[in-house]
C-alpha cells in the first residue's frame, strides 16, 4: 500500500507540470498557424517557380524554429535540464554552418535578389562573361539561358561581381 501512496503522490506532483508543459506549446502552435498562411501568400504571389525558391526554404525555416523552440520550452516546463541541450545545438549549429557556408552565402543571397528583386525571370544580363535570359530562380543558382546552352550561376556571384541587365 505505501508503494501506491508513493506513485500517486508522484502522479500528483507531475500531473500539473506536464499539463502546464502542453499547454506551453498553444502559442508556438498558433504562431505556426499564423506565420504558415503569410508564407504560402507570400510564395503565391512571387513571381519564382514555387517549388525551388528561396522564400520556401525560408518559410520551412521559420517552422522548424517555431517547433524546435516550443520542444525547448516544453522539456525546461517539465523541469528537464536544457542547458547543455542548448548548448549542444549552437555547437552542431556553428559546425553545419561552417560546413555549409556556400550554400548558406547563395541561400541568403538568393532571398535578398527575391526580395531586393535585382533580377527577375526573363531578364536579359550578362554576369561572370554569360549573357542571355534568366529562366529560373532557386535556392542556390540563377539559370541563365543563351543561344548554345543554360549557365548555372551561385546566387551569391549576382551580389558580388558586376551584372548588366539590358532593357527590354
């Protein structure tokens, strides 16, 4: 019988907290709720093929921000030590972005030349010696199309070396 006693008095203890932990997740949801909607109008109305751009990567982003801090905030609620969590997570944090630096550089290059709209679909420019018709915007490359073949360019080099955009 005193094993019971003890299990309930546990239960009554924790109870609480984990409600409270739960309930820690309604505003990360409604901020998920809120914040998902504004993407997906924001990516209807650019002009970019939806499916590579930049402002998915971004939307896709912010949602995995919105859940990983909410799982956070849940574990520190149910009195789990996040401390060396967090920690850990800046740590893998720095090293995937040193790893991936060039495609984080073209990725947020990417975003700027979308919302900066620097170039856009059916320009015609000459950038890096190439010149012809952008055709694509993605993630990480600008499409230029010429006469003989298509060019791949980073995102990055349209924000760092010299680009002509010819009227039309």
């Amino acid at each position: 019988m005193e094993n019971y006693s003890v299990l309930f008095r546990q239960l009554h203890e924790f109870v609480p907290q984990f409600i409270s932990g739960l309930m820690a997740i309604v505003p990360f949801f409604i901020l998920w709720l809120i914040t998902k909607p504004i993407f997906n109008k924001i990516i209807a109305r650019s002009k970019v093929s939806s499916k590579n751009s930049a402002l998915v990567y971004l939307g896709k982003s912010v949602s995995i921000a919105i859940w990983i801090t909410a799982l956070l905030t849940v574990l520190g609620t149910w009195g789990v030590d996040i401390s060396a969590l967090v920690a850990g997570l800046g740590l893998t944090g720095f090293a995937i972005g040193y790893a991936l630096k060039d495609v984080l550089v073209n990725s947020i290059a990417g975003i700027m030349i979308i919302f900066y709209k620097t170039v856009e679909i059916n320009s015609h420019v000459s950038v890096l010696g190439v010149e012809g018709t952008i055709v694509d915007i993605d993630l990480r490359y600008i499409t230029i199309q010429d006469d003989k073949a298509k060019h791949l360019i980073p995102n990055s080099c349209l924000l760092a070396e010299k680009i002509t955009i010819f009227n039309k």
